[in-house]
C-alpha cells in the first residue's frame, strides 16, 4: 500500500522564483511556438504553460534542463534566476 506525499506547501519565495522561471523562458522562446519548444524538450506543451504561466513554479530538474538545452539558455542562468536576478537578465 502507497501511503499519500504530504508536502509541506511552497513559500511566498518559491512562487516567485518559479514565476520568474516562467518569465525568462517565455522571453527566451521567442515566437516559436509553446508546442514546439515542449516537444523537442521531451514535456507535454500543457506542461509548458504551466511552468511560463507560474502554475507550476517547481518544474522537476530534468525538465529545466531539457528546456534549457533546447532554448539555448545555459542552465546557470536559469538557476540564478531561479535564485535572485530578474527575468530581464536572461540571455546576457
């Protein structure tokens, strides 16, 4: 028998980071299409808008990885914008 998860819920800080997560790769995709940059990272373009979108504001390591192999965007900076800076700092 599988006993349920209980995670503690996400932070005010954690929200924000994954919205900002969500701004940089929007702005880093561009006008190329959700469907298109989801489908070459591996994840379902549903799963694409929840992370652009903030909905879903801790995407798994993997998937971050993946989108940022596919948007050219190198991990680190995903990962400072993650941490502190602001989405405008993406592709500098």
């Amino acid at each position: 028998m599988l006993l349920p998860v209980n995670r503690p819920p996400l932070s005010p800080d954690q929200i924000a980071a994954g919205r900002r997560l969500g701004v940089a790769l929007r702005a880093a995709r561009g006008d190329r299409s959700q469907a298109e940059i989801a489908l070459a990272a591996g994840i379902s373009p549903e799963t694409l808008r929840k992370i652009e979108g903030g909905r879903l504001p801790t995407p798994a390591f993997g998937t971050v990885v993946c989108l940022s192999e596919v948007l050219g965007v190198p991990i680190g900076e995903l990962a400072e914008i993650w941490l502190t800076a602001t989405p405008e700092t993406v592709g500098r």
